[in-house]
C-alpha cells in the first residue's frame, strides 16, 4: 500500500470515529484532553527508540500519527484549519528551509545550514528575532532537557567551557556548595545548580542526558527486580533491617549480564 492510501485510510478512520455514529469517547476528546497523550507517547516512542526495536518503534509511532491527525481533525471540525493545511504547510516550510537541496544555494557544513534555518525564518517567515536566544527555547520543555538546549543555544555564541576539566571541576564546586548549603530553600537551589552543571558535562561531551538517564532508569529498574524477586523467593521483607542482605543481592544483580 502507498503512503497515500495508508494515510487516507487513517483519516477516514478518524473522521467515523469522530462522527455521531462512530466513539462517544472519541467525539468527547478535545486537542487540551489530548495533550498528557502526546506527551505520554512521545516519551514511549523514544522508549521504544532506545530499544531499537524496529516493532514496537513502529507501533509507537502509528500512535504519535493518530494523535497528531486526530488533533488536526479537530480544528478541521472546528473550521479553523484542515488536516491537508497542516500538511501542506509543513512541506512548504521544510522545501523553504532547504534551499541548498530545492534550490540553488551552497553550503559547506551542517553549521552553515543551521544559520540559512535561522536566517529564513527572520528574513522570508517575517519571524521577529527575540530579544534573547533563551527565549527561542520552549518553557514548556521538561527542565532537564530545557536545560540542556539552553546550554547548546548558549554554546552556539561561544558561552562555553574550553575543556572537560573545567566542566567537572564546576560540578565538584556545586558539589560542594550542596554539602554546605543549609535550609531548604538553599539546599534546593544548589542542587538545581548541581544537576545543572551534571547536564552541562553531559553536552560537552555529546550525550543526551535524558537518553542517558533513562538507561540508568532501566538499569536500576532490573537490579532492583532482582533484588525483590530474591528476597521473595528466601522469604525475607524488603526493609531498612535486612539492607545488608540487600545489598548482597544487588552486587549479584550488577554481575548479571
């Protein structure tokens, strides 16, 4: 089947289920009622991105394609734009912006390609430039990945540290301003500091710290299984009494491949 047909197949499933003979939950949702959804499947996509499987990376993204046509089917039923407005819209932008493969410009690098992206959005999209490159960066982002595209916006303009060495010994120094802050205003704030700095290091060396902590989630998910599943089966209580056979259990876990 062609992309076409896959894709008229979709939007007419929407359309019936949103129709008075088709979901009563469905013609009950409304782009607000939506939203946890996307931010839900997003994250589960990326889950499934992590994982590299090819099967369930294509299920979570048919569920990103729903959401993202049945919200457009919304404004479609309210008059204020149609599913073909958003899609066409998004393919002028992206032929717009892409002027050294539609058109004839040349470019050396991904950097040079970066800025004509930026450049076209002031000079041909009439964008008006803000008044700080802190403010191209969406508010509603998760904090830890907020913090770390305002880093690599600051970076971009050389607002950076010139070595590694620099960046741990920063985290060393927030460190210990953690360990001699006192009150919990204060204690909050430099560990924002501290986790700030941990996902500079994270940038400066080119990994994603949300990647990167959901493995550590996944990673201590299992041990932790592990761990209850032993005490389960010797018939002991997971409590702060029995942390050193815990702690035997969880070295075991770390061995497992």
């Amino acid at each position: 089947m062609e992309p076409s047909d896959s894709f008229k197949a979709l939007y007419d499933t929407i359309v019936k289920l949103r129709s008075p003979e088709g979901c009563k939950w469905d013609r009950e949702q409304s782009p607000s009622s939506l939203r946890g959804a996307l931010v839900e499947e997003t994250y589960e996509c990326l889950e499934a991105i992590d994982e590299n499987n090819s099967e369930h990376i294509a299920e979570e993204l048919g569920d990103l394609f729903l959401l993202a046509v049945m919200i457009s089917y919304m404004h479609e039923q309210e008059g204020k734009f149609s599913v073909a407005d958003v899609l066409q819209k998004i393919n002028e932008k992206l032929i717009r912006r892409h002027p050294h493969v539609f058109g004839d410009v040349k470019v050396k690098d991904s950097a040079e390609i970066l800025n004509n992206w930026a450049k076209i959005k002031i000079e041909q999209e009439g964008r008006k430039p803000k008044d700080s490159i802190m403010d191209e960066v969406s508010a509603a982002i998760p904090p830890m990945d907020r913090a770390y595209v305002l880093q690599k916006k600051a970076s971009k303009v050389g607002f950076d540290w010139q070595t590694r060495e620099g960046v741990v010994e920063k985290i060393n120094e927030e460190l210990d301003e953690v360990c001699d802050a006192s009150g919990d205003a204060a204690v909050e704030e430099e560990l924002g500091d501290l986790l700030f700095s941990v996902i500079n290091l994270c940038r400066y060396l080119k990994v994603e710290p949300s990647v990167a902590l959901r493995r550590t989630n996944s990673k201590f998910t299992e041990r932790f299984k592990y761990v209850e599943k032993k005490m389960k089966e010797t018939g002991k209580e997971m409590c702060q009494n029995n942390l050193e056979i815990m702690d035997k259990y969880w070295e075991e876990a770390k061995n497992i491949p």
